[in-house]
C-alpha cells in the first residue's frame, strides 16, 4: 500500500470509528472538525477525503478512490430468492417477539422492550395517534367494515432483518467468507415477493440487527413498499420506526387505486407491476439501503380483472397480455443495480461526510460485481431498478441491439416502446423485454452504463465510450419447449385525468445555505405540509431551485401523470403513470395528481436518499 493509499485507509477508519461513536455534528462542530459554512468535515489529511483533492467536494471513486481489482464475468448472476407463506400459510405460524401477539386486526400490543414497534413509535411520539385514522396505526383496511376496512390478509410472510456475511466478490481480501452486511433474510438484495390484486397480504418484518452498526447505518428501520397503494400505517414512513428486538406488522390490501370512486378493487388501469421495499429510516435511509436493506415485490393483476381475455399481466405466458414468464418465473426476472465503494482493504465505505451523495467504483447486480447470466433462446422480461443510493444510468447494448420497453416506475405504458438506449435515475424501475432467440448459442451481449458521473450530484450528462460493462449475457441453448410469450402491440390503457383540479401547489427543490430543502426549509418531523381532502385531483409543479445537481423526485402512494416538462410533453417512454420525477439542473415538472382511498401521511423527498437523510422532504397528508 502506498503512502496515498494509507492516507485514504486511515481517513476512512476515522470516519468509520465517528459513526461507530454516535458523534453528532454539534459535537463535531465543537472539536473543530466541522465547517459551520459547508457542513463538511474539514479537509484535514486523515480526517477528511477532500484531503486526497482539494479541488473536489468529495473525492472521485476511480480517479481519487481505487476499490481492490475484481475480475469481471466469473461470477454467475444470482436468481432474486422467492419468497415464500409462513408454514400452511397458517398466521399462527408467526412469531410473536417479546410480548407480541399473533397477527391480526386489532390495536397493536407490546411494550418498550419488544412486541410491536407500533406500540413503541406512539408510546414514544405521542403525535402518532393521529398521524393516521386509527390509533396506535391501527390497520385501515382490516376488520373496519365499510368499502376500505374488509380486505383480510390471504397470504401470511415473516421476515427478519439481521446481520451475515455476504460475499460481492470473491477477489475482494474477504474471499468467499464474506464481510458483514444487513439484509432481509440473510440476503442482499432481499426476497422477491410474487404478489396479486384481489389477494390481500400480511408481512410481519422482526428487527434482529445488532447494536453495533457496519461503520454506517442505524439498527432502526421503517421498510417502505415502493410504490403500493398502500395504507399509511404500512407505507413505512421514515417516521415509523421498527425497533430492534421488535417486530412491526405491514397489511397490504393489494387493491388497484380508486376503490373509493371506482368500486370494487379499485380501477384496474391504475395497477402497478414492478415494486420494490427498502429501508426509509428517518436520516438513515442511504445508509441503511446501502448496508443491504432492499428487495423486489412484483404484483401481478387479479385474474379476470379485465373481460378482454387478451389483457391483464397474470404472471402466465398463455394468458392475458402474454408477457414472458414461464415455469417459476425463469423468464421473469429481476435486476438490481446498486454500486458500490470499498476501501484499500477491500471493506464496505459508505462517504457520509458526501452530502452530494454517494457513488462508488463498483457495480453490482443482484449483489454481484459484474457477474453474468446464461439465458436460453427466447424472450425474456427484466425489472430493472436502480436501487441507489446516488447513481444514475445511461444503458446500452454492447451489440447495438434495441431494448423492448413495456414498463416505467412499474406502470405498463399504453404501448411497447424500442430504443436504443435509457435513462434511469435513482429508484427508478424499467422493465423490458430481450428476445434472444435472434442469436446463435455462444453470443454474448454486454449491459453497459454510458453515463458519465463524478459525483453525486447526478450525470454530467456526456456519455462515456465505451463505458461500463455491468452485466454480461451469454445466450447458451434454445428454449425447453415452445416460447408461448409475445411482444403485445397494446398493453394497460392510461386512466382518464378528466377530474377537475381543485388546487394547484408548488414543491421547489433546492440547496440553501448548505442545507438540502424543500420551498425553502429543511423537514421537520413537527410539520405537514399539506392537507389534501380524499378523492380530490391536484396540478403540482416541481421545480429544481438551481445549481449541477439531479433530484430524483420521489412521491409516495399515488401515482402521477407527467403533463409537462420544461413546458414540454413527454417522450413515449416517459408519458405514463409514474412515481419518481428525474428533476434534473434546473428543470420544472408539471404532474397531474390524485389522492384516493386511504388517509394519512405520506412523504415526498428527493431519492438521491442522500439529500433525503440531509432533510430534502415533506410530509403531507390525506384527510
């Protein structure tokens, strides 16, 4: 190790050992290590990394910052685990916790030592017993009568957030044994979950993550289902925390948005596809989904949802739209985009002194550096997301060849869109379709990212040449049997946005003051933004208040319809039902909003969840 590694090395121990401390930044301030004006550390050799280049913010992974070499392609892409029922599918098969009880409709019960986090966050934060309609977040849609309260849980889920050895690499110094991370069931990323409208669920998630954290990260979490139309209480607001040595109890109605208006199960052209859950931990979400705290949730329609039998994504290559899947979901898979950084010594860095965010020189898949991915001559649908924390994406085929999309944020588009190449922002969720029956056995296609980024910022907006090889596919065989999937001309129909408007508001998005802000204020917990009566359509107009950076802006619970951007309509891709706003320098989104159904608070933040951690978020709230 040379003398600029060790420079790096001891700075990053020292960082490390802060967070391991709980040093606050009041107290950093007193010892002199702080800058009242950036908020930065100060650049001092071995305590800052803008010691390594005093003219960056932060340091450049690949430029200032070298992670230990991995060999590319000689690990194969591992399969998302799917998630299971609890033994029988029987709720007397969950774990009760300390205290606890067995799942079910009524008031949460526990005590400040264990049983259910909900009990805790109230106990703890008074405010609470009216953050949602009923108290002690008491679920909405279970055991209430009414249109809203009778949708009981059919399928039962348990889940543990815990602490393992994962292994990225097995070139890094750790080898195969891995160094520490978190994750839901000793997994990064976490289980798939195959879910359906019409079939409501219930997920207990216990919190066994120790004390002591990974040099970053907290052991309290808030586990957000990213994007369902989902009550407040199991949304997983930042302010809802699970508790370590707790367990907190989500319900999922799994009901199309618009049940209130539309009847039923809710309008079935407001469905989502492709969700994801992660860790929204108020000030720690970047940290945590960084340590490992993500998964996939795919949901699929309710069966006989729509009377045209050629519509409707069953999750079955012979009905409905037909979209490919095949037995087990071999052809229904998911991609998570995640990158990494790792000190000289090959350990897991998470810069938390880079309020811009946090880029690394690593690209993992599915948890994997650059792993690849036999796949059989036939067509094959990949949800791909982009999980964070900072990165953005430019993707091509090394071949030249045409993506197939059919979804954005998880929203079928109206129709198939072919295009060259993507963008895809933070949180972000694309899924398209590669048909590899075009090719002989033995061709290999590479993913590569194009975009050009220095820093969390966002993209620079050049494009790279040749770019960054991420995932490679090696096309070994034909298919077993006939592939009975198709490439739909005409997917999910938009819903109409007829509704009136009955109020207009601004959200700008902004750095002041060195502080991340939204309308010219930092969160804070104490205050709601807005309060928006149920049933009712808002135009909100999101504006990014200046400088170099990208706002990935997220809102959660309903989805929007995009009506302009820099007063200009939206490319195919981009014009349909989305939930994440890629804002970038400089830009105004006007977006068409509904707020349906459910009552409560829900966050908008920016999911560059750097910013978000650093107070780039409102809480607003249906009534």
């Amino acid at each position: 190790m040379n003398s600029h590694e060790k420079l790096i090395q001891r700075t990053m121990d020292l960082q490390r050992e802060i967070t391991r401390e709980g040093l606050t930044r009041r107290d950093l301030l007193k010892m002199g290590m702080l800058s009242l004006s950036s908020g930065l550390l100060l650049p001092i050799p071995g305590l800052s990394l803008r010691a390594a280049r005093a003219d960056a913010i932060c340091p450049e992974p690949g430029k200032d910052l070298f992670s230990p070499p991995t060999r590319p392609w000689t690990v194969e892409l591992p399969r998302l685990v799917e998630k299971q029922v609890v033994p029988g599918n029987d709720p007397s098969s969950c774990d009760v916790g300390y205290g606890g009880a067995l799942p079910g409709p009524g008031v949460p019960v526990g005590t400040m030592t264990g049983g259910d986090s909900k009990f805790r966050c109230c106990e703890e934060f008074p405010e609470l017993h009216n953050a949602t309609p009923y108290a002690e977040l008491d679920h909405q849609a279970w055991g209430k009568g009414g249109r809203l309260g009778n949708f009981a849980p059919q399928k039962f889920y348990e889940m543990r957030a815990k602490q393992f050895n994962h292994v990225w690499h097995p070139d890094l110094p750790a080898g195969n044994s891995g160094q520490p991370a978190w994750g839901f069931d000793s997994v990064v990323p976490g289980p798939m979950f195959r879910t359906r409208y019409g079939e409501p669920h219930f997920v207990r998630i216990h919190n066994d993550l120790p004390a002591q954290n990974l040099g970053f990260g907290i052991n309290q979490i808030s586990t957000h289902m990213h994007n369902l139309h989902s009550p407040s209480e199991s949304d997983g607001n930042p302010l809802f925390v699970n508790y370590s040595g707790h367990y907190y109890d989500y319900h999922y109605p799994n009901v199309y948005a618009g049940v209130n208006q539309y009847g039923g199960i809710g309008n079935p052209n407001e469905a989502l596809g492709t969700l994801w859950y992660h860790d929204h931990k108020l000030d720690f979400t970047s940290q945590n989904v960084y340590a490992g705290l993500a998964g996939m949730n795919c949901i699929y329609d309710a069966h006989g949802i729509y009377a045209d039998p050629n519509m409707g994504d069953y999750g079955d290559e012979t009905k409905g739209w037909r979209l490919p899947c095949g037995d087990n979901y071999e052809f229904d898979v998911g991609l998570v985009f995640h990158d990494r950084q790792f000190d000289p010594n090959g350990v897991d860095f998470f810069p938390l002194t880079c309020l811009d965010g946090a880029i690394g020189d690593k690209m993992t898949v599915n948890g994997k550096i650059q792993p690849f991915m036999p796949v059989k001559r036939r067509k094959y649908r990949f949800r791909m997301l982009n999980m964070g924390p900072s990165r953005s994406y430019d993707w091509f085929l090394s071949n030249g060849a045409s993506f197939v999309v059919i979804a954005n944020d998880g929203n079928l588009l109206p129709a198939p869109v072919v295009v060259k190449n993507f963008k895809q922002t933070v949180a972000e969720r694309f899924d398209v379709i590669m048909d590899f029956s075009l090719y002989p056995a033995g061709t290999q296609i590479v993913l590569v990212n194009r975009a050009e980024q220095k820093s969390g910022r966002g993209p620079t907006g050049n494009l790279i040449s040749p770019g960054f090889q991420v995932l490679k596919f090696v096309v070994t065989s034909d298919a077993f049997g006939v592939d009975e999937s198709r490439i739909p001309a005409k997917l999910r129909p938009l819903p109409d946005i007829k509704q009136p408007i009955s109020r207009s508001r601004s959200w700008e998005f902004k750095r002041n003051g060195g502080e991340w802000t939204v309308n010219g204020l930092p969160y804070n917990r104490n205050v709601i933004s807005a309060e928006i009566p149920e049933g009712s359509a808002e135009r909100w107009t999101i504006i990014n208040g200046g400088g170099s950076w990208q706002h990935p802006v997220h809102i959660h619970y309903e989805e929007h319809r995009m009506l302009t951007y820099n007063r200009r309509t939206l490319p195919p891709i981009e014009g349909g039902r989305k939930d994440v706003i890629r804002l970038d320098a400089n830009a105004t989104a006007e977006i068409y909003m509904r707020f349906r159904d459910f009552k409560g608070i829900y966050p908008m933040h920016c999911h560059n969840v750097v910013h978000e951690d650093h107070a780039m978020m409102v809480m607003w709230k249906i009534v």
